[in-house]
C-alpha cells in the first residue's frame, strides 16, 4: 500500500538517511486552479473559477462568476491551507460566503501574505494567486486517484469510499476501505475498470454513470499530459446529484518536459528553493540541506552514500548536488559558484566515481572555478574513473590548495576535519 499512497516516499527515505530536511523534486506540480483548468478542458466536472493576483483583479473576479455562494482559496501547493494562518494575523486560506461584497476583502486578506500550514517551512508562503469557485453542497465525498506504481510497472487507479480526509490515515486505519485496480498501458482503461471503480466508491444508478464516465476522461487526460499522478480528494456528489471533482493535484515527470511544453511554462516556481530554479538553468540537479559541507558528486546513489559517510563521521551535508555523467567545464562552474553562494556552506566535498564521467573535465572545471571566483572554503576532492591520472596531474599542477583524497572514507574524514 505504501508504494501507491506515499507520495513522499522518497522524500522522508532522503530525510531519513542524512537526517535532514530535504525536498524531492521529481515532480512538476501546478496549483489546484492550474490542475482545474487542464481538468475543464478535457470535459472533467469541475466548480466554475476565476483566479486573482492583484488588488485590482481582487475588486473584480467575484462579479465574473454568479454563484449562490463563494469559496476562496489561497493558492499554494501545501495542503491544510483551510487551518494555516497568515502573517498578517488573518486565519484560514480556505473561506466561504454568500456575499459577493465580502470576497474582495478575503482576497485581499490573502494575496500578498505568508501563509504556514503544517505543511509549509516555517516562514510560510507568499500567496501570489487566490482562486474564487462555485462553492457547491456536497452530499458524499470520495477519493479517487491515478498514479505510476513501480510495482505494478504502470499506472494504477485508487479509491476509496472515504474522501476528503488524508488517504494515507485512511489506508493505516481501514485499508479495507482502499480499492486499487493496475491499468493495462497497450489497452487503456476499459468501461468495465470504471464501472467497477465507480461502485467500489459507492456511486450507482445515474451517479454511477457520470462517476465512471468522470474516471475515464480523467485516465484520458493522464495520459495526454504524461502526467504521474491525478489525485482528486474530494471526488463527489452534489446534493442535485452531480459528480464533481472538488479539488485537484497533478504531477508530471520531468522526462515528458519536452513534450508538454505548454505544461510545463505553467510551473510559476514561486515555492521553488531559488537554489534549485538556478541549478535546474545548468541542468544541475540540486537539493538544499541545513548542514555545511557542500557535496558535488554524479549519481544520486552516490550522493546518498556520500552523505551518509559525511554524517558517520559527525558532519552534515549542505546539498545534495549531482552533475550527472555528461558533466561540462561550464557545468561545473556553475555548480561551484551554486555552492559558494550558500553562507552556511563551510567545505566543499567532490567525489566523482564511475567510467561514464571524463575525471580531467571535472579537475578543469574545478581549477577555473577556483580562480574565478577565489575560493576561500576548504576543498576536498575524491576524483575515480575515466582519464583519473590525467585529472589529478591538472589538480596538482593548479597549485590551489585542494586536498586530495584517496577513498570516498577518507575524503569524509578530510571534509569534516577541515572545519575543526
């Protein structure tokens, strides 16, 4: 079960391991409006919508849609938005009313300001967007999701009659109350899946049509976008009987990048680490840490085991950073200049092992980055592989005061040592 629900797998096995607070970033993930719009467009159930950014749009939004009554939505990608509070003291990212008076000021409550949930760091998010929808009386509240499932060697359908609450609490309490069903690639979903996944969340007679008719087009539009997650919590039903999709998340593999252009231009990286939108323009692969020995490797199995050694032998690794095997002088250039960036980075640490990587690129990038940016942190290198000898001749011949190490053991030793 874990393997389908855990979202953040990954993330808390990264966490665990260096025993710090790092963020996986795998994944694309727009907000809910954003999710919402692609969902409108493949002819998904979703609320009416308008989306405001400004003071200005604030005064407006709500006279664009007519509605009973108004929900408005900060938008971040935390969750628990409805229970965080912002920095100006306003509480709730999540408001309801009937009067459309009322909505601008609740926007403009929001926009602009930090908000912290249990989700968020501890400084909160800027709300640079607030979303104004359709508020709709929901009589039943289901999950439903689509997601790659590594141990299924594809996508996977998930449901559960209990929605509206946290997926993963449910699977712990009641997996009973968990249905999944592996979807055949080559086929496609059949009618027959999303009948059956539309009973198994209790929906049945004109419901259970406009349910499964729902969970196709939403397997449609999976695919379409190459998407690895659809994940609507609540999926539901309307006290007039309609089946609707009350809130949205979706993520897309950065593989399907090239693609999905008009996809991804939508990432707004307003919640990205600054670091990572800068490492990402080198194609760099980036993750900040709070320790202070900075570690430029290639390979994420290394990185993982270069920083479990660093912490065996009483260090804390500032970042996860991995050039990759085609790495370039340029590359590594601007990973240094990335690194030293960071005030709380005290070392550097590079351990570069394996035969796909050309040893002398990264000792040639390593030496002009170090001049052009006159170094001052300690540096510790462990280069092994293609072009090794050549490489450490280029280190010894820079005459910069790099420390070479023999093994990855020995340059964890160095690197913490160095601070002392």
């Amino acid at each position: 079960m874990a393997s389908v629900l855990c979202r953040c797998a990954v993330r808390q096995l990264n966490a665990k391991r260096a025993s710090v607070t790092a963020s996986q970033v795998r994944w694309l993930n727009l907000q809910e409006y954003q999710s919402k719009k692609l969902m409108a467009e493949a002819g998904i159930a979703v609320q009416k919508f308008k989306v405001a950014s400004t003071p200005e749009e604030a005064a407006t939004v709500a006279s664009q849609i007519t509605v009973p009554e108004y929900v408005v939505k900060a938008q971040i990608l935390a969750g628990g938005r409805g229970k965080g509070t912002f920095d100006n003291g306003f509480k709730g990212g999540v408001k309801l009313t009937k009067n459309q008076a009322d909505v601008e000021d609740l926007i403009k409550n929001m926009l602009g300001h930090k908000l912290t949930t249990k989700q968020t760091p501890k400084g909160g998010v800027k709300v640079t967007k607030v979303m104004v929808a359709e508020a709709l009386d929901i009589q039943r509240e289901t999950y439903f999701a689509i997601l790659m499932d590594r141990a299924y060697g594809g996508p996977v359908m998930v449901g559960s009659p209990e929605g509206g609450v946290d997926i993963e609490e449910v699977a712990e309490k009641k997996p009973s109350a968990i249905f999944k069903d592996p979807i055949d690639i080559m086929t496609g979903m059949t009618d027959a899946q999303a009948v059956f996944m539309a009973k198994n969340l209790g929906f049945d007679g004109e419901q259970g049509k406009q349910a499964a008719d729902q969970i196709k087009r939403l397997y449609d539009l999976f695919i379409k976008v190459d998407a690895t997650q659809v994940e609507i919590n609540p999926f539901g039903e309307t006290e007039d009987g309609r089946v609707v999709c009350f809130d949205a998340k979706m993520n897309f593999d950065d593989n399907a990048s090239f693609r999905q252009k008009e996809i991804f231009a939508m990432d707004e990286m307003a919640e990205s680490d600054p670091r990572e939108v800068e490492a990402a323009k080198h194609n760099l692969n980036y993750i900040g840490m709070d320790g202070n020995i900075a570690c430029l490797v290639n390979g994420a199995g290394l990185a993982m085991a270069t920083m479990d050694i660093i912490k065996l032998h009483g260090g804390s690794p500032a970042n996860f950073l991995d050039v990759g095997g085609t790495v370039t002088e340029d590359q590594v250039f601007s990973a240094f200049k990335l690194l030293t960036s960071d005030s709380q980075v005290k070392a550097i640490l590079v351990n570069i092992f394996g035969g796909i990587v050309n040893c002398a690129t990264i000792a040639k990038g390593i030496t002009n980055a170090c001049k052009s940016i006159n170094l001052q942190l300690p540096l510790v290198v462990r280069l092994e592989g293609t072009n090794v000898d050549e490489a450490k001749q280029i280190l010894k011949d820079s005459k910069l005061p790099i420390v070479s190490a023999g093994d990855l053991d020995d340059a964890a030793k160095k690197a913490v040592a160095s601070l002392r």
